[in-house]
C-alpha cells in the first residue's frame, strides 16, 4: 500500500530541506486514507499567484494529491515536533492532526510549505484523533483570505476537501481535510522543544537552518543569533501593530502558534471586533482575558521572552552576557510595535507627517469609540468617506471637538484633500469578515452544503479597500453586542 500511494507524476515538485535536520525534530508520518473525497473549495487566485497547476488539482489525481491518499514520487511526508506555552503553561505539543507534504519552490524562488490539516493521527496526537471537521477547516479559509486581503502576513488556504468520513466532537460532524501554504511552520514553540529536549548543536543547527530559509547566511554576521532574535522581533512588532489596526483578535497567541516568518497562523479562535473596546474576547476558552485585544501586544512581547530564552546558549558563552544581549533585543520589541501601530493609525487618520500630538489624537478618538460603543471598521470608513451620521459618536459634542482638532492637524500637514483620502482608503478597509457573516456561510455550508453564501462573502471580503465596489450590506453590524459571540478552536 505504501509503494501504491508514491505514484503521482505532476507538474510541480515538492523537495524537503527540513528533513535535513536531526530527527528530533519530526516524524514521518503518511497521511490517512480516506474513502470517498470531494474538492469543496480550491483556492484559483493563489494557484495563479505562484505558478501551481490548476489542471493537476482538478484531476482525480489532484484530488487524492489534496486528501493525502495518493502523494508524489518524491515526497517525504513528515509530522513536525514542537512545544509551547499554552494560556502561560508549557505543554509538549506537535503536529497532531497535520502533515508536511514537502515544500513548493515557486518560479521567483520562494519556498513555501505544503501541509495537510485533519490529515489524521501522528505520533504527537495524544488522545485526538487527528482529523478535522468541515465548518473549521471552511473557517480557516475565509479568514486566512481575509487577513491576505487586508496586507496582513498570514498562512494560506489553497484547498478544502470533505473526507467522506465522520469526525465526533460533541456530536458527530462531517470530515474535512485543508492544504494550507506557509513560508515554513517553525515557531517558537519549535525552538522550545529544542531547549528542552535537544542539545545545544540541535539547537544551533535548527537556528541556523531558520536564518538561511527566512533570513540571510549565517556566515555574513558577527552574532547571526542575536540578528535572528531582533529579526523576528521586528517581525512580530509588525504583524501585531497590523492585527491591531483592522481590529483582529486572534485568540490563541500561545508560543507554538507564532511563526517566525512573522505570519498569522491558526484560525480557530479568532475573530474581528465589532465595538471598539479593548477588553474583547472572543475565544471560548479564554476565560481570563489573557488573548484580549488590547492585551495583543505585550502578549507577544511575553512569547518573545521565551524565544529569547531558548537562544540563551546560542547569544554568547557567558550566560550573563547572553541574557544581557536577550534583554536588550526584548526591550525594544515596545519601541517598534508603538512605531508600527503609530505609523499606521496616522495614515488611517490621512496624517503624512508626524507630530508630537498626534498620540493624544489617537487615544482621544479610540476612548470616544469605546464610550460610545462605536463599531471599529466603520467609525474609520465613516470618517475616510465623511459621511458622518447614524452613529451617536458622531452626534456628540465630545466628537466634534476631537473633528476640529483633526481638522486642524490635517490642515497644519499642507497635504490636498485628495491625498488625506487616498491614503485613508488605502488604509481603512470598508469590508471586513464580519463575524456573523463568517458564521452564516459556515452555518450554509456544514448544514445544507449550500457554498454560495461561502463564496459570495469570500468575493467581498477579497477586495476589502475597494471603494468603488462596496456591497454595504456586508459592512452591517450585527443585531446584538458583537463581544458575546463565541469562538471554539475546533480541534
């Protein structure tokens, strides 16, 4: 069986430079059989974007390729190892329901992963059973479009295929399997395992693999360890400063769900907030708050720590030193996360230049949106078109003292009128994936196999800084308090 299953000739290949690290940090694993597959969604615009052959994943071929029961000739399926720190408590993880397939070279030279999720069991899945269920693996793909859609770093959906199998939860529940594309899915969590189980040359050799995928060569730096640690701080202080400013809580920001490429992974949990208010969480299981929104950014700055801690040995010789060096790193990730969030509410607010105010502009506006319960989005889209009515923060006296301190700072930029809104709508999206939007699509699609609520939401939210073609039933906010729904992790 295993010799039928190596059978498929394609025209794409997949290598796998990770297996060229120690085997501690994975297993090969096969994906599952499943009985009868069906392609639910495929994702053209990716495919398109870095050169994979629609024509082979619309084959049988292709669809056994997706739903892991045929792989090709060259491929080397593994499961990956890591651990992490889950809600603040260390926790022995690993790909328990996922498969590398190998890794896509695209015709410009990037080199992406090639994974299988709900693929079924491997030796890290404890007691789970490895599978998935449809209505997450749907949810992963609406979301990670969304965030790629609104400039945001993140892992991609290329396809989503029912297994024919059922999947039991509370209740049983169709089967599905998502092949996702990353830039690779070493995290920090990855670098843990490694403190704690490895040694320090499988430390080393781990890192230096990191550098050489997603950095530079090792050998062109005097401390490429400290360079590696302040690149994917950078990172970080990037990709949180963009979750804060289009209002995304990913609720789950445990260390083994940060990628050092600086991309967004796992879509379980999260969703957009509606009202501004920073203590919103939508996460189930975040009971304490720990994974709010306004909480986002010094919970980064706390992963970070740990990563800085596995590099320990790897910083300097003398531990003292290298804690020195970790602690100087970890102490700017502030800097640049304020940096990044600053730059960007000035250029949703049409400000080209800086000045010393403009922080107390900012956090003036963001308090009046949260005392008067002002939806996110739509308090910048309203104030991007100037359309200012039906909202009570535009009708109070508070606002409209805060306008003409805008105005005047506006004024005082000497910019036109047409540049302040072109770089608003460049930075303001009118769509985003509306969290009951997102749940009647799922609702449409798990219940009645109806996927045209699914796409219709998938063409809008696609094209969220389009204001010419803006469909304003999909910018509605929901009937009841948005910070009452509720998020699973879909495991």
């Amino acid at each position: 069986m295993q010799q039928e299953r190596f059978s498929l000739d394609s025209d794409f290949k997949l290598e796998n430079t990770y297996i060229s690290l120690p085997e501690l940090f994975f297993s090969r694993q096969l994906p599952s059989l499943v009985p009868t597959p069906q392609l639910v969604l495929f994702n053209k615009g990716l495919a398109s974007e870095i050169s994979l052959p629609e024509s082979f994943f619309t084959t049988e071929k292709g669809l056994a390729f997706l739903c892991g029961n045929q792989l090709l000739k060259e491929s080397i399926p593994i499961a990956q190892a890591y651990a992490g720190h889950q809600f603040g408590y260390f926790s022995t993880l690993g790909d328990g329901r996922a498969i590398l397939l190998g890794e896509y070279v695209t015709p410009s030279g990037q080199r992406l992963d090639v994974q299988l999720k709900g693929s079924g069991r491997t030796p890290y899945s404890r007691r789970g059973d490895g599978k998935a269920a449809l209505g997450p693996m749907l949810r992963e793909y609406i979301i990670s479009e969304g965030m790629h859609a609104l400039g945001i770093p993140t892992t991609r959906s290329l396809a989503v295929v029912t297994t024919g199998e059922r999947v039991y939860r509370e209740q049983p529940l169709e089967g599905a399997i998502l092949t996702r594309l990353a830039q690779s899915h070493i995290r920090i969590g990855t670098f843990q395992y490694t403190y704690r189980f490895g040694s320090t040359k499988d430390l080393q050799d781990l890192a230096d693999y990191t550098l050489s995928r997603h950095f530079c060569s090792t050998t062109s730096i005097d401390n490429p360890y400290l360079y590696l640690l302040q690149e994917v701080i950078q990172r970080q202080a990037k990709l949180i400063a963009k979750w804060q400013l289009v209002g995304f809580i990913h609720g789950v920001m445990n260390t083994d769900n940060i990628l050092l490429s600086g991309e967004t992974i796992d879509y379980g949990p999260c969703a957009f907030m509606d009202t501004y208010d920073p203590h919103t969480v939508f996460s189930s299981i975040d009971t304490e708050g720990r994974y709010a929104y306004g909480n986002q950014p010094k919970m980064a700055g706390w992963n970070l720590a740990r990563f800085a801690e596995t590099l320990l040995p790897l910083l300097h010789e003398n531990r003292e030193k290298a804690i020195l060096l970790a602690q100087d790193a970890i102490s700017d990730f502030g800097r640049q996360y304020q940096n990044y969030f600053l730059n960007g509410m000035r250029a949703k607010l049409g400000l080209y230049t800086e000045d010393e105010q403009d922080p107390s502009l900012i956090n003036c506006l963001l308090n009046l949106m949260q005392r008067y319960n002002a939806d996110y989005t739509n308090t910048f889209y309203r104030l991007t078109t100037q359309n200012l009515s039906d909202m009570d923060l535009f009708n109070s006296n508070d606002f409209k003292e805060w306008y003409q301190a805008w105005q005047a700072r506006l004024t005082q930029q000497g910019t036109s009128k047409e540049a302040v809104t072109s770089l608003m709508m460049q930075s303001n999206p009118a769509i985003i994936p509306r969290n009951y939007r997102v749940e009647e699509a799922l609702d449409a699609a798990t219940q009645h196999h109806d996927y045209d609520v699914l796409k219709a939401l998938l063409q809008v939210i696609t094209k969220p800084y389009d204001y010419n073609k803006i469909d304003e039933a999909y910018m509605h906010t929901p009937h009841t308090n948005g910070c009452n729904y509720r998020t699973f992790c879909g495991t």
